[in-house]
C-alpha cells in the first residue's frame, strides 16, 4: 500500500493515522477534514469549554512532539468516492486516488424545520458550534432544550452551572432513554429537577413565536408558552454518509461493516461516528456515536486494511460517559439486551448508584452514577460474561 487517506480530522481519523503509522505503514498519508481546524477533543464542548473553563488550545488532540509526516486537506469537504480507481473527490473537484480509504466523517446535528434558520437556535456539534453557544449562555439567560440526550443533559447541566434558567423538551421519552432504557431514564430525570432545571415530557412544539430571526418563544402541545432568549436543538446526530451515495457501499444508519470496520469495497474501512459494525451481542451492524469508539475502532480496522485483522471476534462492549451537575455517569453494555435491571449499590434517590442489567442470569450491562471504583470492578466482570457468551455462539455457529 503506497497511499492511505482518512476522509475526516477528528478524533477518529487521527486514531486511524496513528495507527497506520503505529502498524509500520510508511507512505503517503492524507487526512481530509471540512473543518479548517486542527483534530480537537468533542467531550468539552458540551462541558468545560461552553463554560469557559478551557480554551481552544485545550482541546488540542495533537501531542506537541508529534509527527505523522501526514499531508492534511483541511477546510475542504470530501463529495463523492470513487468505488472503481478508489479516489476521494473534493467538493472542489479535486481527486485523490488510493490504495486504501478510511472512512471517519463521524456525524451531523439533526435539525427541527419548525426552528431551522433562526440566529438564536443552535446545534452543538462542533467547536464554532460550541462557541456560539457559550456567548449565548449567561446568568439569567433563558435557554430552552429540545431534547434530552447526552448533548442536551450536558449543556443542560452547564448552562444552570452558569446561572442560566433552563428547560428541557424531553418529547415522548426519558433523558437518556435509548441509551440507558426507560427504568434508569426516569431515574436520571430527577436529578434535573433536583438542580432547578425544568424537564418537560409528553410535549410538543405547536408553534413557533419569533422576532425577525430570533426565536422569542415556543407554544407547546396543550398551549404552554414558553419564552427563550436560546434555543439548543439536540435530538441526536445522523451519520455523515450522504456524499457516499453512489459508491457502492451499504448504507443504513452509518456505512454498514463486518466486525473489523471492512465494508463491501476492497480497501475501504470505515470506524467512529459514521460507521455501523456487525455487532455480534446484538447480531446486527450498530453504530456507536461515542468518543470511546472513535478511539477504539481506527486501530482494528487499520489492521485489517493492513492485511493483519485482530484475531478477537469482538471489541469490548459500547461504554460512554457523561459529567452532569456534579455526577459523573457511565455505562457500559447493551441495555435493550435486557429484560431487568437491579441497584446493586447505592440508591436511586441519591443519584449515587450501580445497576446492573440482565438477561435471564447474564449481566448484559453496567450503569454507574457516582461509583467509579465500584464500577471499574463490576464492568470487568460483565465483559467477561459478555465475551463468553459470544464465544459460545459463535462456537455453535461454526460446530
């Protein structure tokens, strides 16, 4: 192989840079990003950096001494792949042929057509997007959240840290429901109450009031008002897949993959964000949107584009993390696996415990809510059952 490029510059085509470099792979090497910035550290955003506890520089996922000896194409967005000379095409027609394609271009912010277009309505996906966040956040700013996943909790729990009075439009479900299944999101709700942030449930955007192009307020379901001077749209994100239209790849929520990131095209892997793996818990392609991942995944698949996959049939389980009003959260596993879930410490009230989830008599996965330690200990017990489990199924496949 005499050319490898990574179409995205973040953490997961970094990951994927390194580890061709780590693996012994010394030619050409071309990382591709649309935005005109350096690869950054994604987490902070919805944390310390909208709060202005760190800059920029702080975000910096590059070590100081490090060397790639990569060309970088930033600011220039990647448009097409050509499956048949294997080349990435430029929004500006720019081709780039090469012997093997990794795929990075992690997500995009989906957006409400009902609030799309307005100055004061945000999505927060990249630093820009942070930064004209944080200068709209201020002490007695009104903020409204219209969703309550991960991105939504945590600038929730930011924007009340900074004297912000919020609200959150949870729509049908529970915060964090799909990641954590509605018994542990109904749990997690309280703890927005408990820090004086609104969290509103069952609720919809009837209408929407506005002053050339700043929201003012929203109408709800039912004919509640509610005023803003903010609007933050985090109702997840959707891959980053639609210049592959055409390519010949498998496209179904993110670009569909075996267990080591190979796709359908010879020489094409793709990990992080934008990628759905064969996930052999579930026995189906599942994409992960969690910085975990995009750090994981480069090194499995560059070694499989390499010609040396990993003789492991799985990766660890799906494990995120998430910092809100003093809590730090953390989860791993697959909780629509499960058909209970117990408190083994702790207790729910106190925002300060360990649930396990299972299926029949297996640990399927882990939450912690304050418990890091206990956590640590747990977690290394479920990924054993997890792996044994799997190396049982896929024995009998094959026997």
């Amino acid at each position: 192989m005499k050319t490898l490029a990574v179409v995205g510059a973040s953490l997961a085509g970094l990951s994927a840079a390194r580890a061709a470099r780590a693996e012994g792979f010394d030619g050409r090497l071309v990382l591709i990003g649309d935005e005109p910035h350096r690869p950054y550290d994604r987490p902070p955003l919805s944390k310390d950096f909208l709060s202005g506890k760190v800059g920029p520089d702080a975000l910096r996922l590059e070590d100081a001494t490090e060397d790639l000896a990569a060309e970088w194409i930033l600011g220039r967005r990647a448009a097409a792949l050509d499956p048949g000379e294997r080349a990435v095409v430029l929004e500006d027609g720019t081709r780039l042929e090469a012997d093997g394609v990794v795929l990075a271009t992690g997500s995009t912010a989906r957006v409400l057509p009902a609030l799309h277009g307005f100055d004061n309505v945000h999505t927060l996906r990249t630093l820009d997007d942070a930064q004209r966040l944080r200068e709209a956040l201020a002490p007695g700013a009104r903020l409204l959240v219209v969703g309550a996943g991960l991105i939504g909790a945590e600038v929730a729990s930011t924007a009340r840290a900074a004297g912000a009075d919020v609200v959150i439009l949870a729509g049908q479900g529970v915060p964090l429901g799909r990641c954590l299944g509605p018994q542990m999101g109904a749990v997690l709700a309280g703890m927005h109450a408990a820090n004086g942030v609104q969290l509103l449930q069952g609720v919809g955007i009837e209408a929407v009031q506005a002053a050339g192009a700043q929201v003012r307020s929203v109408e709800l379901t039912g004919g509640r008002v509610i005023e803003a001077d903010a609007v933050l749209v985090a109702v997840g994100g959707e891959a980053a897949t639609g210049w592959l239209a055409g390519s010949g790849l498998e496209l179904a929520d993110g670009v569909v993959c075996d267990e080591h990131g190979r796709t359908r095209l010879p020489g094409v892997v793709a990990v992080g964000d934008c990628a759905a793996w064969r996930d052999h818990h579930l026995g189906r392609p599942h994409r992960l949107g969690h910085w975990n991942a995009a750090l994981a995944q480069p090194a499995r698949a560059v070694r499989a584009l390499l010609g040396a996959p990993d003789p492991e049939p799985q990766p660890a389980l799906p494990y995120f993390w998430s910092d809100q009003y003093g809590v730090r959260i953390q989860f791993s596993g697959h909780a629509e696996l499960a058909d209970r879930v117990e408190i083994e410490a702790g207790t729910a009230d106190s925002h300060s415990f360990l649930a396990a989830y299972y299926r029949g008599d297996d640990p399927v996965g882990l939450l912690s809510c304050a418990q890091a330690k206990l956590f640590a200990k747990r977690r290394r017990d479920v990924e054993r059952a997890q792996r044994a489990r799997v190396a049982e199924a896929l024995g009998a496949l094959l026997n």
